[in-house]
C-alpha cells in the first residue's frame, strides 16, 4: 500500500506532542468540524494554537483526525510510518458539494503527483485549489443533479 510520503504531508502546518505529529493543510479544510466535536481539548479554533495534540493521548487524536473527510487533518505516530488508507476505496458525492474519496490514492496535483488517504475534490469546477475542493460551490451556487433514484 502506498502512504503520504514526509513531502506529501509538509503541504501542511505540523503540531507535535509526545507520540504523534498532526499535520494541518488549511487549503482543503471544509470546516467539517469532526475533529473539533470528535476532541475539542485538541481541536479548539478559538485557541492558539487551535491544534494541541498533548491534550489527549496519541492513539485518541489518530483516531479523530482520521474522521477528518477532505484530508486537512493528517498524523504521523511516532516511530510508525503515516496514516495507512483503508483497504477500499470509496468515494461519496456529497450534496451539492465535492467527491468524498478515502482509501490508497494518487492525485495528480498542479504541483505533481500527490498520494493520500483521505480527500474532497472539486465537481463544480470553479475551486481555486483544484482538484480540491475549497468551497466555492457553495458561493456560486452550485448543484448536483437530482439523485436518479
């Protein structure tokens, strides 16, 4: 299986504790906020910095940032290699909003080839960090077509 490589995960902000590195890209954040209900004694906007892996154990905090859907969260255990994608692959239209994807990816970027675990990509066309999705859908009104079934 292919995992996020070191340069794959410096994309993005790293907050380390004892036992586990969290990284943060804000780029793909949707504000989703799993992590934030998940371990609001880690994950806490209103705080600087808003990520405290050291308030919880590492296992915990792993486990939250996985529920993270567009891959903004990510973890490195210490001593393990990062995050392992699950076994399948799925991929989630949301609702009027972008493609819910987790499992052993390789995303072809505007940077190069990026390998993840876990994204949102764009489907309407108009995010300004392509293939991810940023939100704009939402802001030009973009929808899905009706579910055919």
């Amino acid at each position: 299986m292919t995992t996020p490589t070191t340069e794959d995960l410096a994309q993005g902000k790293a907050y380390t504790a004892p036992g586990i590195t969290v990284y943060y890209d804000a780029r793909r954040c949707l504000h989703v906020a799993s992590c934030v209900r998940g371990l609001p004694g880690v994950f806490d906007p209103a705080a600087r910095p808003w990520i405290r892996p050291a308030n919880a154990e590492a296992d915990a905090v792993a486990a939250i940032v996985r529920t993270c859907p567009t891959g903004a969260l990510h973890y490195v255990l210490e001593g393990q290699e990062a995050e392992m994608p699950d076994e399948i692959t799925t991929i989630t239209p949301s609702p009027d909003g972008p493609l819910m994807i987790r499992g052993n990816l390789v995303i072809e970027t505007p940077g190069g080839e990026r390998k993840d675990v876990r994204a949102a990509l764009c489907r309407c066309g108009h995010s300004s960090n392509k293939p991810y999705c940023d939100g704009t859908h939402a802001t030009v009104g973009w929808k899905s077509a009706p579910d055919a079934s």
